[in-house]
C-alpha cells in the first residue's frame, strides 16, 4: 500500500508539469494586449507600455518566462499580478472562501444525496421514491445559473429569507444558499446514483445472507448494504471536489462571492498569466489528491480490492 | 398506469414553478418624504475592486478612481451642474493659455497633518511625468513645457523635473505649456493633478493601499481586496463642499446583476448604473429613488479611414446616407426602452459647447434619402456592412437595432458582431485591422466640445480610432485651442464639429444616460455629468 501511494505521488510531478506548461501557453495565446487594455478607452503611451512590459516580464520569449516562473514556484513566489499583488495574496483571500463554500455544498451533497439514495432505493416504488425521482429530474435539466437566479429572487427579494448576495464571504450561515444551488446538481447525481446501487445490491447474494443469519435490521443496511454501494457514489464524489472548487464562477457571480472561480475569471479576461497558472496548479492538486484518496477509500469499502 | 402518476407530478412540479415566477415584480412607490437626517451615517455605494494600487497619477479607471475623488481634492472641479469651481487653487490665470500662475488658498492639510502647498502639486506632477515611474496617467502631463525630457519616447529620462513648472512660494507656483491649450484649466480637475504629500514618496506600496489624501474623506481601516473599502469624514476638510453623512462604504461586485438585487433589498444603497437586464424594470423596483438623466457620454460607430475602399471621397455621402437610414427616435425608445436619448451631432447635450443639430439632415431619418445618397455614393464597399462591438457591454440591442433599420431602410445587408470582450474589441481596432463599422463610444473626461472633437478627430489624436485626418479641421482646432477665452474655444470647435458631417468618418448614434437609483435608507441622491453621485451630498436617513 505504501508503494502505492508513493508511486502515485510521484506520478503527480509529470502532471503537474505538463498541466503548468499548457495553461501558460494557452494564457499567452490569448488575443488582446494586457498591458495596452490597462489603460481603457484611451491611447496606450509606448514609453509607458514599454516600460511595464519589461515590468512584467513580458518581453522575454515564452520559455524564457515560464522557466522564470517555475523557478519562482520552488522559492514560494507564485509570481505578481498586474494589480501590483503577489499572485500569493490574491490565492490566500480568494481559497479559504471558495474551500468554505465547496466543502459546505461537498457535505449537502454526500449526507443529503446519500440519504435520499438509500431512502429511495429502499422504498422502490413508493411515493417518495417518485417524487425524489421527479424532483432530481428538474433539478438537472435545469442549468445551475437558473437554479441560482431563482433561489435569490424567491428566498432573497420576494420571501426575504436570505440577503440576496453575501454580505460577509466568510460566514458559514451566509454560505447555505450559494452552497446548496452549487451542489444541487451533484446531488441529484448523487442520490440518483446511490438509488441504483441500492436497489442493485439488495437483490445480491449476502444480503439473503445476512438477512437469513438475523442481523438488525440497522446493521445490515448500514454496514453490509452501504459498504458496497458506496463503491461507485464514492468515485463521483472525490472527481466533484475538484469541479464544484474550480466550477463555482457562476455561484459565485451570483451571490457575491470573492473567491476562486471570480479572481480566475477576472485573471483570464485581463491575460494575467501568473494568477491564472497559479490558480490552476492549486485545483490541478486538489484533483490530483482527491482522486488518491478515492483509490485508497476503495480498498476501505472493499477488502477484495488490495494493491501491490 | 405507472406512466401516468408520475406525469402527473410533473405537471404539478410544473405549476408550481410557473406560479412562482408569474408572483413577480412587485412595484414599489418609494417613499421619499424628508426623514430626519443622521449626520454621522455611513451609505454603501456600488464599486469594482480597483485594477491597480490607490495613486491618483496610475489610476484610469473606475474602481479606483471613485475612492480617490473621495479621498483627494484637486486645483479645480465641477459642480453638479458641469461648472468649473476653484478647491484647492484661490486662482489659476492666464493671459494666453500657455502661462499660467497657480496660487492656493491657505490652510489646506493632508489627513496626516501635512500642510498642502505648491510643491505637493509640482513634485506629483514631476513624479507622475517622469518615464521611469510608468504611471498610466503619465499622458496627462503631455503638454507642459520639459515633458519630452522626462518622458522620451524611448530610452531613459534626461530629467527628473520638468522645466515647465516653477515653485514661487509655498502657495504659489506657474505652469508653462509647449503650446497654448485653452483647455488646460478644465483639464487640472483630473485625477492625475492631485497633490502628494511628502508620505507617498517613502513608501508608494504602502500609500497604495491606504491613501492620505487632502479631500473630504479619509481611509477608515484597510482596504478589504475584492470586499470593500470604506472611507470615513475627514474634520479638517476646506473645501467648499463639506460631507453631509459621516462615511461611504465603496462595496466591490463582479456582476452587476447582484449589485442589483442588493439595491432592491436595500443592502447597497446607491447604483450609478443599473445592469441591462433591469433596464425595463428598475423604474417600477425603485419608483421616484431611479435616476435617468443624460450625462456626459456618447455612442457612435465609426468608419475605417484607413481602409481604401471607405478613404474614396464618394463613400462620405454613402455614411451620409447610412446615418438616415437609422430611425434613431424609434431604436431609443423600443430597443433601448427609453435609455438612451436620440444624437443630433458629436458632442452630448449636457456638455459645454453643445449645439443642437450639429449633424443636421445627416442624422434625421429618411429611408427615400438614404437609398439615394447610398446609390450616388457607389454603394457600400462590398455591398455588406458590419458593426464590430464587445459583448460584455450591454451593446447587443442597439448594435442589432441599428444593423436592422440598416437593412431594412437602406438595402444594405448588415450584420452585428460582437467580439468577447472590450481588450478583444479595443486591440483589434488599435491595431487598425476593421473593414467595416465598429463600436466607438466616449465618456468625457471633462465637459466641453474639445474633449469629444480633439481627442476622435484631430490627426493622430490617442483616440483617433478611424484614421480620420483632415488638415482643414485640424487648422480649426489649433485655434480654438490658442484661443484666449473658453467661449472662443467653444465656438471654433462648434464650426470644427458642423464641418465633421460632411465626411462622415462616424455616425453619432446616441447620448447615454445614467440609469441609477437608490435604497430607503439614503436621500438626496444626485449624478453629474460624470455619471458620478455628489457623494458628500447624500444624506443617510436615521
């Protein structure tokens, strides 16, 4: 097992690498000057532009920069923004809230969409189980900026439940709302999901088992059930992490929010390579861990599975 | 049937979320009766995270430069009716418009104490200049005598003090120009004028983040990045216009659309400009508390000079002829709802200099005309046309209203394309690679005629988008601006602006509005012609 997760690690470098590598080339080929769109509607002033291009290193070739870039990386120095902000800053204010609000829509979705999988893969057939069905079903045909525009005009202008943006980024009552229209998706996925497995593994072998050896009730579902049907939900939840981090620009527009998705946003329209680079070399290792710990979570779930 | 139960409550999901969305919009009358006043409140006014860090000779743009109008007073400003006023200067006089002697009035400070005298201004103004600090606003600075020596085109600077600008006494100093502008003294109201104090020279970074300005209002607390930045009053204020509340709280949004749902639910209390998607509603949301007044901006589209086919000197009768084909009354108030008004020359009504009519027959609608003049003009070149302009504006209606009345009025097929963003749209169009109409709008930075004539139309003026170069006008306006009295000025620039309509290089569409408003909890909410609100007048109820 250990071999394993350190064979794992290492393969994490080349990734990261060649990740790094393609956002900054992809960045730079963006159409449009940045150091000429700094100064708006008038005419740029070429002594200027010259001097801030060489500011930020913009007049070196591309390898060039992004050999500088790398080794800034090893020191800590995730480079400067055009703002005149250490890309470093402007990650440290925007992460903790983005990490807030995805591990808040992470934990609706997994207890929420589990509870509703199991529920209804149990009671097959019943009026819950349609109407969860119907529910989920509305839930994904409809595209999540929608969800969001609604919830704010319902819970926010009309029923005045919620403040219609967030005032205060950091508060997790705040943070409900935005979470759960940004998990709303993934949970319908969720419990739709965890419904089938269910509703696969009761009909399985060692459930009769179990059954006829006259567990509780309780400790058949609860352990000998979920154990199994975890398997699959468990692989989608630790792939969403990293979506619902990254994927949160339009929860975030709508509500307010100062964290990832906007400041990576923002950095894109104005082409400020180190912020974007940045950004996404953080996203590209929470993918890469959460989807570590998915491997390891199955051999937890499942003793069958072992690992060289 | 199976099938069937579940469809049934499908329908009935269905009604539910149709019915809530039917229950919407609410109006609401607004009650602005005089509530008592609370001189110590604090208001939250609609920002965006400034681009760069808070010196008044590198900020452009809006973010920041709203703080900093707070935070900082100049030689001059304008009143709320577009008037010059003196702040900080008890006179600036000139006997021809390239000498001018500055003095200030006594007794003005610094938030931290440092009296403001001539060399807060000269040193700023030196710095601000000087090529090596880059600032952005460094342009600016252009006409004064000695700039080229410290701001060379190429290479480092000669000099670190430009030689136009002398220090007599500590309250006052002159200014001498490389050419009479008869505009200068409107000009000294930008941002870019403000005085220093001796602080910001230790230490730029850190004056960046917290400003000590010398204006109505000082920073309150740090600069909370992408949140806010609130600003509280300052006691020791001399100006004229003292603060009327205790503080703002600029609030920074990545979307306007959720600044406007704050509005509504009176958790920001004043928007300058309400998004597109609420253009329709805001009036009946906000009631008497929405604002929709002219200010001083354009809309205009504009014509590649350079290109050969539109440089023919026929096809000035074939813009002639598109500009009649735009039934600019019926767009303004269909497409656009009443947001923008009708353009009847260049310059906006609200603006010094205006004259009405100044487009004459040329921007009045007449299909008959236009197919005429389109037809004796040899047709559009390539017999289509299209409007390049940036999506995430909110110029899709009236870019595609216009293309419209295009095809419908003159024959001419047209089509509206839009580029991603405004960098996309401004690269392309500095880079001089349009072949057809595109999207060319100005805000004035001070109001008068010359900002909205010079700064488009003179031969390779910073925003002479369309390549337009007519030595004739040039002429006009190097007198007007040697002229020795602004209403001088005025009047050679109103003959320059009459002579654009027979070229044509752009057709004048529209002048904008603001289209703001505010929450129950302010009053007194008044915009000048920069779109701005008079921030030391609003008056936080108790």
């Amino acid at each position: 097992m250990g071999r394993y997760v350190a064979r794992r690690l290492l393969q994490m470098i080349p990734v990261f690498i060649g990740t790094t590598l393609l956002i900054f080339l992809m960045v730079y080929s963006l159409p449009g000057d940045p150091v000429k769109a700094l100064f708006g509607q008038r005419a740029s002033d070429p002594a200027t532009v010259e001097r801030l291009r060489h500011q930020f290193g913009l007049d070196k070739p591309l390898l060039a920069q992004y050999w500088d870039y790398i080794t800034g990386l090893f020191r800590g120095d995730f480079g400067q923004s055009f703002t005149g902000r250490p890309v470093a800053d402007l990650m440290a204010d925007a992460f903790p809230v983005t990490i807030r609000l995805a591990l808040l829509a992470f934990g609706i979705e997994l207890v929420v969409g589990v509870a509703l999988g199991v529920v209804t893969g149990l009671m097959r057939g019943k009026f819950v189980d349609r109407f969860v069905l119907v529910f989920t079903l509305i839930v994904t045909s409809i595209p999540v900026f929608v969800i969001g525009f609604v919830t704010v005009f319902l819970f926010g202008l009309k029923w005045k439940v919620i403040t219609p943006t967030v005032q205060d980024s950091m508060d997790i009552g705040q943070l409900f709302a935005p979470a759960m229209v940004l998990g709303a998706l993934s949970l319908a996925y969720v419990s739709r999901l965890t419904r089938t497995t269910v509703v696969e593994n009761l009909r399985a072998d060692y459930m009769r088992t179990a059954l006829a050896k006259g567990l509780p009730r309780r400790r058949i579902i609860g352990v000998h059930l979920m154990r199994n049907s975890l398997i699959p939900v468990v692989t989608f939840l630790g792939t969403d992490l990293g979506t619902l981090m990254g994927g949160a620009i339009v929860t975030e527009g709508i509500f307010n929010i100062q964290g990832v998705g906007n400041t990576l946003f923002r950095a894109i329209q104005t082409s400020e390579g180190p912020t974007v680079v940045g950004i996404v070399t953080v996203l590209v290792l929470v993918y890469l861990v959460s989807s570590l710990v998915v491997d390891l979570l199955y051999a937890v779930l499942d003793p069958r599975i072992r690992y060289a | 049937m199976r099938g069937a139960k579940s469809a049934k409550w499908v329908a009935m999901a269905a009604v539910v979320a149709l019915g809530a969305t039917a229950c919407g919009g609410g109006g609401d009358s607004g009650d602005n009766e005089k509530a008592a006043v609370d001189p110590n409140g604090v208001y939250t006014y609609q920002d965006v995270e400034p681009q760069n860090p808070l010196i008044p000779t590198n900020t452009n743009e809006v973010g920041g430069g709203y703080i900093l109008k707070n935070l900082f007073r100049g030689l001059v400003d304008y009143d709320v009716k577009g008037k010059l006023r003196n702040q900080v200067a008890q006179s600036v006089e000139s006997p021809d418009n390239q000498k001018f002697t500055v003095k200030l009035k006594k007794g003005w400070k610094f938030h931290n104490g440092e009296p403001v005298t001539a060399s807060s201004f000269v040193d700023a103004w030196n710095y601000g200049a000087n090529g090596k600090n880059a600032q952005l606003n460094s342009s600016w600075f252009a006409d004064i005598k000695g700039f080229d020596q410290v701001h060379p085109e190429k290479g480092d600077p000669k000099a670190d003090k430009m030689s136009g600008l002398k220090v007599v006494n500590d309250n006052e100093f002159t200014i001498e120009l490389s050419h009479p502008v008869s505009t200068f003294k409107d000009r000294l109201f930008y941002d870019a004028f403000y005085p220093l104090p001796k602080a910001f020279y230790k230490d730029p970074k850190k004056f960046g983040e917290a400003p000590i300005g010398n204006g109505p209002y000082e920073v309150d607390g740090k600069w909370e990045h992408k949140v806010q930045f609130k600003v509280k009053k300052y006691a020791g204020y001399e100006g004229v216009d003292k603060p009327k509340n205790g503080g703002i709280v600029f609030k920074f949004y990545n979307k306007d659309e959720s600044a406007y749902n704050d509005l509504v639910s009176d958790k920001l209390d004043i928007m300058y400009q309400v998004p597109p998607s609420s253009i329709n509603v805001y009036k009946t949301d906000l009631g008497d508390r929405s604002a929709d007044q002219m200010f001083g901006g354009n809309t205009t589209i504009a014509f590649p000079m350079y290109d050969k086919a539109w440089a023919k000197p026929e096809k000035a009768k074939v813009r002639q002829g598109l500009s009649m084909a735009i039934d600019r009354e019926t767009i303004t108030k269909t497409a656009l709802k009443g947001s923008k008004d009708p353009a009847d020359g260049w310059t906006p009504k609200v603006v010094e200099g205006y004259q009405p009519n100044a487009c004459g027959e040329y921007c009045k609608f007449d299909p008959k005309k236009a197919k005429q003049f389109i037809k004796d003009g040899g047709g559009v070149p390539g017999n289509k046309m299209t409007i390049a302009y940036n999506a995430d504006g909110g110029n899709k209606e009236w870019a595609e209203a216009v293309c419209n009345d295009i095809k419908q009025n003159a024959g001419v097929p047209c089509a509206a394309e839009p580029r991603a963003t405004f960098q996309q749209l401004r690269t392309e169009i500095t880079d001089k690679k349009m072949n057809s109409a595109f999207r060319m709008a100005w805000v004035q930075d001070f109001p008068n005629i010359s900002n909205f004539i010079a700064e488009q139309y003179r031969t390779g003026a910073g925003a002479n988008d369309s390549g337009f170069s007519d030595k004739k006008l040039d002429k006009l306006m190097e007198q007007a601006d040697s002229a020795k009295t602004i209403e001088e000025s005025n009047k050679l620039y109103a003959q320059a602006e009459a002579k654009l309509k027979d070229t044509m290089p752009s057709i004048p569409l529209f002048f904008d509005h603001t289209n703001g408003g505010h929450s129950k909890n302010v009053q007194n909410v008044k915009f000048d012609t920069f779109r701005q609100a008079i921030w030391t007048d609003v008056e936080v109820k108790k």
